[in-house]
C-alpha cells in the first residue's frame, strides 16, 4: 500500500496491486494473532503458496509448525488434511486404496488422504523412502495414478511437510532430488521471549482458529494465484537472477549449484513476495527475502566445515552485485 | 507590450557576467572610472537585493552625460582604443541599471562579450585569454539563465562551460583556416604602435637606467650550438655621434642592402625573435655577415626593412672577430670627435692631459680606463643628480653612475684628447631559459658602451662600464649592482625558485607566441602545405573552412544525438545519488536493492528518509518495474535527484 501512493495517475495500476495486497495484509493480520512473533515465517509461507509450491518446514516439535499449516488452511478456507508419517507407513494409507466391492463386481478407488487442498505432512523424515516418494510424485505430478488409473488432485493443492532435524533418531532423511520439490524450506525457530509470554498466557491457539472465520471470500484465492504470476519480471532483474545461479556454479562455496528449477523457483517465489509487499514488479529485495528459503535446501556447501544454510545463502547474495 | 521582469537569479548572473567582462579592464583603465563602474554595479546589486525599483530615466540620461563628460576629460579624446573602452565600460554599467527585462538583458549579454573582446586590444598573452574565457562561460551562463529555468548556480556554471567548450573545435577550424592578413592579430591601427618600452635613437642621463626598470623581454635567440662568452654577448643597437652637451644622437648615415666589411673570424649563428619595439634596428650580435631582406648603415647597424609592428624572427649569422671601419671618410671622424664648445672645461682639460702623456694615440684609450678605475667611479642604478655639465659632474664630483654616464664620459674624454669616438646602445648579456633553451635578452639588459676609431684598426668596442663593474659584463646588471632591491622582481637572482617559474612560464609564453599571436600568413601556408595543399588562394581557404566547419559541427550533432536509452540515464542518476550518500558515509553495497538502502539510510539519518524513499521507490519502479511510455516519472526521477544534496 506504501508504495502504491506514489502512482497517483496510474489508476489500473493501483487497483491491481490494492487488491491481492489488501488480502494479503489481512491474511498476514490474522495468522500472526494466532502464531505469535513469526511475521516473516508466516508471510514466507504465504508467498509459498502464492506461487504454488510446497513447503517444507524443519524444526524442534512443539514450535508450532502445525499450528501454523492449520491456521493458514483455515484462514484461506481449504480443505485441511493432516497425515501422520510413521515408519510404518505404505503408499496406501496415503494415495487411497482400490476395494472390490460386491455389488458392482469391480474394483472401487478409495482416495486416501492426499485428496485434499491442504495436506499437512507431519514428521514426513519418519516414513520409508517408499512412503516418502508416494506424496513426492502426487506433489509434482499433482495427480494420482493407481493401478492403471490417474485421478487429478483439486486445481489448489499444497503440500505443507514438517520434518524433524536429521540427527534425531529413526529418520530418513529425503534425498536431495526429493527436497528440490520443495519450493521453500524454512524453520520457525523458538519464540522470542515477549511472543511466549503472550503464548503461555493466551488461551489454547486451537480453540481460537476454530472461532476466527476464514479470511478469503469463495474466488479470492485464485484472484491472488494469478495476481501472482502476473508481477513483472523485467530484463534487469532476470539478469540479476542468472547472475546468481552463474555465481551458485561457479563459486568455490558450493559442492552444488542451483539447478534450472532452482532458478524458476527463485522468481516465482519472488514474484509472490512482492504481490505481497504491494508490488507489481519483482526488485532484488524480494529474490533476496526469499533466497535463503528457496535457495538454503537446494545448495550443498563445499568444503569441510559445513556452513550453516542461512550462512550460505548470505554468501552467494553478497558475492553477486546488483546489475 | 511589456516583458516579464527579470527574475532575480537571472540579475545575479547578469551582474556576473558584468562584473567577470570588466574587471580584467581594471589594469588600464584610468581609477576614476574604474570607481564609477564599480559603483555603479554595485549599486545595481543593492537594488536587486532590497528588491527596490531601478532608477528614474531622467537620473540614468544624468549619469550617462556625467560619464561621457569624465571620459573626455580623462582621456581629451573620443576616438581611439582607449576612450572606446572606457566609454563601453560605462555604458554597461549604465545599462544594467536600466535592465529589468529580457531584451535589455541580452544588450548587456552582448557589450559583456564586447568587452572580452576588447581585452585583447591590450595584450593577447595567455592569461588575457584565461581571463576572456572565464568571462565567456559567464556571459554564456547570463544567456542560459535568461533562457532556461531556474537551476543551481554550479549546474549552471557547469552547463555554460560545456557550451564553451563544445565551440573550441570550431573556433579551432576558424583559427587555422581563416584566410590571413599581414599584421598583428589584434589592435587598431592608431594605438598599436605607442608606448613601447626600450632602446630609442638618442640618449641622455637616466635614459638607459629607465629602460633597465623593466622586466619586460626585448627579443629572444636560439644559437645553433653555443652560445657566444658573456663577454661577446653585445647586442648592437642605435650608434649614437651627435653630442649636444646633454643628449646623444645618431650620427648621419647612409643605409645599403650589404655591408661595408667582409665577415671573418669564429661565425655565430643563431635566429633573433624581437619583441615588437616600433623602430627598424634589429639586435644582432657584431658584425652580421649579408643576408637577403635586410639592410645595414654605414656606422655598422643592421636594420630591417621597416619598423618592426609586430614580433619577427630573423635569422642570422654574426663574425666577432670582423673588422670594421678601416677606411672611414674624413666626415664620419670629424663627427667622432665633434664637441659643443664650452661644455665639460674639466673632461676636456682631462683629454688634453691624456694627450700629452700618450706616446701614440692607440694608448689613450687604455690611459683614459686606467684613469676611469683610478677615479674609483660607483656603478649604480641611482646616481646622484648631475650638474650643469654632465661628464665633470659624474667624474669628478658625484662619481657615481649607470652605464651611459660611463660611455658618454668617455667617449668626452677620447674626444678631447683627439681620438674619433662615439656611443653604441643595445644590449648586453642575455641567460638562458633553463626550459626551453632559448637565449632571452630583456629590457634590463640594455646597455651603453663606446666605439673608438683607431688607424689601421677601425672601430673597436671599448666598455668602460667594465672598468669599474666588471661584473656588469660577466653576470649581468644583478650581479654588478651592490643591491638588489631598485631591480624589478623578476631579473633579481637572490630568489631561484622565482626563476624557475618565470623560467617556466616563459617558455609557455613563447610557445604561445609563436603558435597562435606568430600564426600568420606564412605559417598558415606552411600549414596547409604540409597537408598537401601546396597553392591555396583565400577562397580556397573559405571553401575548406566552410568544409571543416561542417564537419566539426556534424561531429558535435552526432555526439549531441547520439542514442542514449532512458534506462542509461536512470542508471547515471542513481549511481550520482549513490555517490553523495556514499560521500555522507552511506555507501550502498554492491549487492543492496534500492529499497533495502533507502531503509538503511533511513533509519541511520532520519532527516534523509522521506526523500531517500521517494527516489530509491521512483527507482526501483523505473528499473524494474513494466516498461513505460510515461515520461513523467522519469522526469520527476532525474529532477528530484538533482535537488538531492545532501549535507
């Protein structure tokens, strides 16, 4: 909205970047009553879903990432479904299950779980890999085959995983190509000590989103899905991005660049950022923001001592100047 | 129909442009008229300051009536370089006091590029030209600022200069190609060949220490190979015969395209650049061997073939060693040893004694030196006032002297004891200009020496000044005098540093002299030969001017149409308001987007906030944002970042 003030004349101008803004702020407003001192979290996660990707967010359990996928169903009014991952865990139990049934003398598909708008993958590292790769295909393709059938999953679909740090125990990590699914991962991290004391003090976050009514009208996430591929992307920022991937390959800071996919994902996350921030075309500020959760998963440093994801991404925005 | 009154940004760049145009006049103008333009300007600038209306018509037709009067009586004339300058000098004065609108204005514009012109009449060196040019660019600025909007005085400035300099390529073509005429390259006809300093055709006491007051140079050589000992170093002026008891005059002599003598001896060639001095002899060291285009007199000068207007180059080749004046005629001698009756009893009874006591008149000579040395005679810059008869008074009582007491004593003195003799004017010394090589003689080296005839000798140069300073002859009137205080700065030898730099800038004084002032019609033609236009005629030069021309101006208007994208300008604009943030101590970071900078800058200096946001968001949307055909922003971008100075 700030920025909008400046393009007094441009009136299609303001009323396209006014409207997806003003839901987006309102969207922002009523997730952070509920997850309380994690703005910056909640506005990536919200741009992670503007550019229709998944989330994945790794963290300490009790910090709230559940709290956080409810509510952002809640608030954006989707079908919510929540999937346990467990060790022991098949394909099935998530994609459905074809059942004979008696009447008819056929086979009849069950859907499981993922048919759904939001799916909340909690504890995705404690499944089998095979268990693992039965969403990751549903995520990507954003349909199910089932013996011989392929069923489309709804046109907003999103997949929010939560995944314990690696070294707990009796985890399988995902691979990295499984991770390149992911169009951001973040962490929440703990509360700041003021955010807790509201926390402890408050009454129970569940209770409270079952009281607050969803923030989108019917057709208003779609408005902002598409809002959201039409920020621009001039020529200047488009150089700036490949100088960042350029930098990712050639950089002796990193074991891996950023592939191809990396790079869309980059600006349609930045894409979304900006939508956010009432803008209508992208400016390096917004690859920046969103460079450490797009980006941070998808670099592998080089080197022995490990550097920590947000160290690394740090690096590659510093070591590339603007165009 | 009445025009808008002037804005008072434009006043000020009008009364600067004024002020910039006349102050170099201040050198020759007389003061009184000098106070009155000052006065007058600053007048003009109290008005515009108080905001109060300019003076009533009847008062301005007053003080131009007063001016015109102060100009006649100042200078007893109208016409001329001098009362034309002066008379233009206040009329803008005048004027200004009278311009309040836009037509009035430019009529000062124009008397202010008048005036620069003006200056050249007076001198053409360097620094007249620096100081021209510095009031072009505030003419030029006074037209921009009558013409464009308002704008900040340095931009202005900058914006002026930049026209200027977009004119030298074409003043350039002009300067080289316009076709040439014989004659200096400024000056009027009437004024340009009056005060001169230097050597004149007769001489009385004081005259050549006058003449030594200046710095100023008389010509310059270039020896090919080495220069001649100091003690060959007379450069040979007017010969003067003819003693009316106080002043010397030349003698009668009669000129011929060849000399008398046949050159022998050590040959010294060298080229002489004379600095214009209004008279036909040339300097040449004794005794110049023939050269075509010039011409000698009996008494051994050389001359040129009319008087020298403007500064020449001579080539020449001199025989120390040549005899002279071995069979001169009864009348030349008669006129070598001709004294008014009744003057100088004392000098005269001197000769008579000398006489006596010679055994042949080959010796009086070195008895008349010996006798000079005796005397204990003082050479000084300052001698005592002589009495009734000259030569007594400095021999015998006051005894001090510069170099024509010296040679006009003793020429009295020879004459009186029967021997021709007669005084020879010039210069004598010369150093060299440690930057370019070149000898420079001045005006401080002039000098007075005597020529005495001797049988089977001829005319042999005697410096009695020698005798008593011999120093005088060896390192210059520096060296002979006791102090230096009488001599101007720049001959005094106590201050090397000083002649370094007087070193220096002569040497780009002549440079400048013999590139642009000495650019005449020959060089022009060597010019155009060398470029392989051998025979060029005037309208050959018009039609290549006219060429040239075209072409240095299709030169600018491409340079000034080049394609310039608008994202190149954003782009020059952003780095400019980078660059003064970064000169507060807020540089940007290579990598920082601009809204990220403007946060930071914000949040370290919060007083730049509002306007560091507006242009980092003007910006961010013209460089990243849509393409646009609205020009608007843009404009507002480049606008805004020119207000932007912060401190």
């Amino acid at each position: 909205m700030l920025l909008c003030k400046h393009y007094p004349l441009n009136f299609t101008l303001k009323k396209a970047c006014a409207m997806p803004t003003h839901i987006a702020t309102r969207l922002i407003d009523a997730a952070s009553r509920i997850i309380l001192g994690k703005d910056e979290a909640i506005r990536l996660a919200l741009a992670c879903m503007l550019a229709r990707g998944h989330l994945l967010m790794e963290d300490m359990p009790g910090v709230g990432k559940t709290t956080l996928a409810h509510a952002l169903a809640h608030l954006l009014g989707l079908k919510f479904q929540r999937i346990q991952f467990t060790s022991d865990m098949l394909p099935a139990d998530i994609l459905g299950v074809s059942v004979f049934d008696q009447r008819d003398g056929a086979f009849r598909f069950h859907p499981g779980p993922v048919f759904s708008e939001m799916i909340l993958a909690d504890e995705i590292n404690r499944a089998t890999p095979k268990a693992q790769s039965a969403l990751l295909e549903a995520m990507e393709e954003r349909q199910i085959s089932a013996e011989g059938h392929t069923y489309p999953l709804p046109a907003s679909f999103f997949v929010i995983a939560t995944q314990n740090p690696a070294d707990q125990i009796g985890t399988f990590p995902l691979p990295e190509s499984q991770l390149d699914r992911f169009l951001m991962r973040i962490s929440l991290g703990y509360p700041d000590p003021a955010s807790e004391r509201a926390l402890l003090a408050g009454e129970d976050r569940r209770e409270m989103l079952a009281r607050l009514p969803p923030v989108l009208a019917a057709g208003e996430l779609d408005m902002l899905l598409a809002a959201s591929r039409r920020v621009h992307v001039g020529p200047r920022l488009l150089d700036y991005v490949q100088a960042l991937l350029a930098r990712s390959r050639e950089s002796a800071d990193f074991a891996t660049g950023l592939s191809p996919r990396a790079g869309l994902a980059l600006l349609s996350a930045a894409r979304a950022w900006a939508l956010l921030a009432g803008r209508d075309h992208v400016l390096p500020e917004d690859v920046q923001a969103v460079l450490p959760a797009v980006a941070g998963h998808r670099l592998r440093p080089a080197g022995e001592t490990p550097l920590r994801p947000d160290e690394l991404t740090r690096r590659l925005r510093d070591a590339v100047p603007l165009p | 129909m009445t025009e808008p009154r002037l804005h008072p940004d434009q006043t000020a760049w009008l009364l600067a442009c004024a002020i910039l145009s006349l102050a170099p006049h201040a050198s020759h103008l007389p003061l009184s008229l000098i106070s009155v333009c000052a006065l007058l300007l600053g007048w003009r600038g109290l008005l515009a300051h108080q905001g109060r209306p300019l003076p009533h018509r009847f008062l301005l037709f007053a003080l131009a009536a007063s001016l015109v009067a102060l100009v006649a009586v100042e200078f007893q004339r109208f016409f001329g370089k001098e009362p034309g300058i002066a008379l233009l000098a206040g009329l803008l004065s005048i004027k200004l006091l009278e311009t309040n609108n836009a037509r009035d204005a430019r009529t000062v514009v124009l008397l202010s590029f008048f005036m620069q012109m003006g200056l050249f009449l007076y001198q053409q060196n360097m620094g007249v030209a620096a100081l021209a040019l510095v009031g072009s660019v505030a003419t030029v600025g006074a037209l921009l600022a009558l013409e464009g909007r308002a704008e900040a005085a340095r931009t202005r400035a900058l914006a002026a200069a930049r026209l200027v300099l977009q004119g030298l390529p074409l003043m350039a073509v002009l300067f080289v190609l316009f076709p040439r005429i014989q004659g200096p390259l400024w000056g009027l006809p009437a004024d340009a060949y009056t005060h001169r300093t230097g050597l004149s055709d007769s001489m009385a006491p004081g005259d050549m220490a006058r003449v030594s007051e200046s710095a100023a140079i008389a010509f310059r050589a270039r020896f090919e190979g080495d220069p001649p000992p100091p003690a060959e170093r007379y450069w040979r002026g007017p010969v003067l015969s003819d003693f009316d008891g106080r002043t010397w005059r030349q003698g009668r002599h009669s000129v011929a395209e060849a000399p008398a003598y046949r050159s022998q001896g050590t040959a010294y060639t060298y080229t002489l650049t004379l600095e214009p001095h209004n008279q036909r002899w040339l300097l040449a060291l004794d005794f110049p061997a023939a050269a075509p285009g010039l011409r000698y007199s009996s008494d051994f000068q050389l001359l040129a073939q009319a008087p020298l207007h403007t500064r020449q180059r001579v080539d020449l080749v001199s025989h120390p060693g040549t005899p002279v004046g071995l069979n001169e005629p009864d009348a030349v001698l008669r006129q070598a040893l001709a004294l008014p009756p009744g003057s100088n009893p004392r000098t005269r009874a001197l000769g008579a004694r000398l006489r006596t006591e010679a055994r042949a008149s080959s010796d009086i000579p070195a008895l008349a030196i010996a006798h000079f040395r005796a005397s204990k005679l003082a050479y000084t810059l300052d001698p005592l006032p002589l009495g009734r008869d000259d030569v007594d008074s400095f021999l015998f009582d006051t005894r001090q002297g510069f170099c024509e007491h010296f040679a006009a004593a003793f020429v009295v003195t020879l004459r009186a004891a029967g021997v021709p003799a007669r005084v020879v004017t010039g210069y004598q010394g010369g150093e060299i200009n440690a930057v370019d090589g070149s000898f420079v003689v001045r005006q401080s080296d002039a000098h007075a020496w005597a020529e005495v005839w001797l049988a089977g000798k001829g005319w042999q140069r005697i410096d009695p000044t020698a005798a008593s300073a011999p120093r005088r002859i060896d390192s210059g009137l520096a060296g002979a005098l006791p102090d230096m205080d009488r001599l101007p700065l720049l001959v005094r030898s106590d201050l090397p540093w000083l002649r370094t730099l007087r070193d220096n800038l002569e040497a780009i004084d002549n440079r400048w002299n013999q590139w642009v002032l000495g650019y005449n019609p020959a060089r022009q033609q060597a010019l155009l030969s060398a470029l392989g236009l051998a025979r060029t005629d005037w309208t050959t030069l018009i039609a290549l001017m006219a060429a040239a021309g075209t072409v240095v101006a299709g030169l600018l208007a491409a340079w000034a149409l080049r394609p310039r994208s608008p994202a190149d300008a954003i782009d020059r604009d952003w780095a400019r308001f980078c660059q003064r943030l970064a000169a507060l101590g807020l540089p940007r970071e290579t990598w920082e987007g601009p809204l990220d900078y403007a946060g930071r800058v914000a949040h370290q200096r919060p007083d730049l906030g509002p306007a560091v946001a507006a242009i980092a968001a003007d910006y961010a949307a013209l460089r990243y944002g849509p393409a646009t055909t609205d020009t608007f922003a843009s404009r507002r971008f480049h606008q805004s970042i020119k207000n932007f100075r912060p401190r």
